[in-house]
C-alpha cells in the first residue's frame, strides 16, 4: 500500500500548482485571459490611476429606462362612470324649490329657500346624472363646469334663470392604481395640478427605501414605461403626467456589489444611499487580509457602458450587458489611494484581490505537508500491521 501512496503523492505535490484551493482566479490567469495587441481576451484589463477615474467621472451619467414617452396630455378632470357629483342650484324666482309671495320679507324668505344642494349624484353607466326638474342629464366625459351648463339648459324653461354649480365629489375615474413598495398602496385620484408621478407616488404615502433602490413603471395600454426612482426626481422631463387608469408600480432593487478574494470578507454588500467610492467598499468588508492579499492587484471587475469604454480608449467588443472590463490599482502606491477615493463603485460590481505571491507559497506547502503527513501515518500503520 505503501509503495501504491507514494507516487501519487508525489505527483499530487507536483501538480499542486494546479489543484492548490483558491479564493478565485490568481494574477497570472487574469493576465492571460486579457485582451492584448497581439490578441482578443474575454475582458479589457485597464491600470485604475487618478486620471482614469476623472475620465469616467467626465462621462455624463446615464440610467437605463425612461418615462418621457409615457407622459400623457389626456385631461384629467373629465367626470366619468361612477364618479360622484355635487350638484347645487339656485333659483331666483324661488318657485322650484321653494314658495313664492309679494311681501318683502316673502321675498327674502323666497330667495333662501331657491338655494337647493342635491344630494350626492352618482353617474350612471349612460353616463347621466338624476336631476330633479331636469330628469336624466348626460354628464360623461365633460368638465364640471361644462356639466353645470348642461343641467342649467335642462331647466329652462322650468325656472326663470337658474343659476348651477356643480363639483367631483367623488373622483373614482379619474384614478390611477399605485402598487408596490409605498406606504398607503390603492387607488390615488388625479387632478390638474396633481397629475404627475410624485404627486401620485407621495399621495400614496411615499416610500420608506432610499431613492436610489427605487423603480419606477407605468403600465398603460399593453405597454410598461420604466426609470430609476432618482432619475423621476432629478429629470424634470421624468417627472411625466398622468391619465386615468394607469397602474404605478413602485419596485425595490437594492444595489448591490461582491467581494471575493483576499480581503477580510466575502460578501454581497447592500450600497448605502448616494454614491460609493472603491476605498468605501473595501471599508465595508474590512479592507485587504494583510496576510494574504497581494495589495499591488485590487481590480474591479465591471461591465462598462460602451460611451465610457470609448472615452478610456478601450477597443473590447462589448456584450449585451456592456462591455467587459477589469479595472487594476496598485494599492501599496500611495498616490492611487487619491484614485481609489475617486472611483465610484457600481450595482453588480465585482470588488477582487488575488493572493499575493507569498500566501500562494504558504498554501502551496501546507498542501504539500499535508500529503506527506498522510503517506507518513500509512507508511507507520502498515509497519506495524506487518509485525
């Protein structure tokens, strides 16, 4: 048995190179798998300095999705099935609602009875209202004072001079549904000077989340429209109207990066409101393993917007989702601690530090301790079964 262990062992160490466990990919894979001038690699790996970071900073700042196009310019103040109507009526006369007489104090008795306000009118599914005097009277799809001229024309005729005034004292119509993370979800009724978005979105009692977590989508006619929350209240063209029957749905996305590798802790780290800077993220997971990071490598992997890409000169392909770049500091540089102060991190980064040289070693002769150890206790045990 003995004599079986010992080769495999022997080639177990000098593989070791290759079957050494990791916390992720050593320097030297990341530099073979890099696109260079003599070929094309999976990714474009770029030295992170502070003149790299100002030239991303420069870029303007774009968010994915927006709301411009859903903005409507439908009224929103049109009365609508089942909506509810305050209807009241003053007759001069005093006649319709009230008796008449000669005296002057019938008169004034006269003109306090011709104030008539009508209980609460709900519109039918004709779209008509019930007015007593005037009988059905359609109402659908005009304003309220376009509805008080038009139960005004029903009494004519009837009363000498009616005077009509008419209110939405129930808007269900004119409504949008506001889903999702806010505080008071439901129905949310619009008007003309409450139609847009965050008017909507604060009538629903808001949202406890930061901003920056927020998603916003309007669903309207088959089609969804969709925005950062913080791009609805920074963009004035975000912050787009309303009309009836749009469902709001505001969605939580927490932004978050991952570490991995030699630093303190490997994670998927919730982003705090605001920007986040590389020296921030490394602070969030304690910093680089001084006993194992090799500080020269921090890289972030990221995918980039093409419009960066070409402002860094980067000629990697880009995918789908951007194009694929690991950005690499030098951390025991002093100057590009300015650097890393100055680099934002972004959702869905990749924060990676390889193993310095000396803790690959270390790891490399642990293992090959560890094999020697094993063939030494077979080697003991089979002594000792054989006498």
């Amino acid at each position: 048995m003995t004599r079986t262990i010992l080769p495999l062992a022997i080639v177990a160490i000098l593989g070791g190179c290759s079957t050494l466990p990791r916390d992720g990919p050593s320097g030297a894979s990341i530099d073979s798998g890099a696109t260079t001038a003599q070929a094309l690699g999976s990714y474009a790996l770029v030295p992170l300095t502070y003149e790299v970071t100002e030239r991303i900073k420069h870029v303007p700042p774009q968010f994915f999705g927006t709301l411009a196009t859903a903005s409507s310019e439908q009224p929103v103040d049109l009365i609508g099935e089942g909506d509810t109507l305050a209807v009241s009526i003053y007759d001069p006369s005093g006649s319709l609602f009230g008796g008449g007489g000669g005296s002057s104090n019938s008169r004034s008795n006269s003109i306090e009875g011709g104030n008539q306000a009508l209980p609460g009118s709900v519109v039918d599914r004709s779209g008509s209202v019930s007015i007593p005097f005037a009988g059905q009277v359609q109402v659908q799809g005009l304003t309220a004072p376009q509805a008080a001229a038009a139960i005004r024309r029903a009494l004519v005729g009837k009363v000498a001079n009616p005077q009509v005034m008419v209110s939405i004292a129930g808007n269900v119509s004119n409504s949008v549904n506001v889903l999702g993370d806010v505080r008071q979800p439901g129905r949310v009724p619009v008007g003309v000077n409450r139609d847009r978005i965050l008017d909507v979105i604060a009538a629903a009692g808001g949202s406890a989340r930061s901003t920056d977590d927020l998603t916003i989508s309007i669903q309207r006619g088959g089609r969804t429209y969709t925005a950062p929350l913080s791009a609805v209240t920074t963009e004035f063209g975000e912050n787009v109207r309303l009309q009836r029957g749009d469902v709001i749905n505001v969605q939580y996305k927490p932004r978050r990066f991952s570490t991995f590798g030699a630093l303190n802790a490997v994670a998927q780290v919730d982003m705090p409101a605001g920007p986040m800077t590389l020296t921030g993220a490394m602070s969030k997971v304690g910093g680089l393993n001084t006993n194992a990071a090799n500080a020269r490598r921090v890289m972030v992997f990221r995918f980039e917007r093409p419009e960066v890409a070409q402002a860094l000169g980067i000629t990697q392909p880009a995918t789908p989702r951007g194009v694929p770049v690991v950005y690499e500091l030098n951390f025991s540089d002093a100057a590009n601690v300015f650097a890393a102060t100055n680099m934002q991190v972004m959702p869905e980064d990749v924060v990676y530090v390889p193993l310095a040289g000396a803790a690959e070693m270390r790891k490399f002769f642990e293992v090959v301790q560890s094999m020697t150890r094993v063939v030494y206790d077979i080697s003991v045990t089979s002594t000792l079964n054989n006498n």
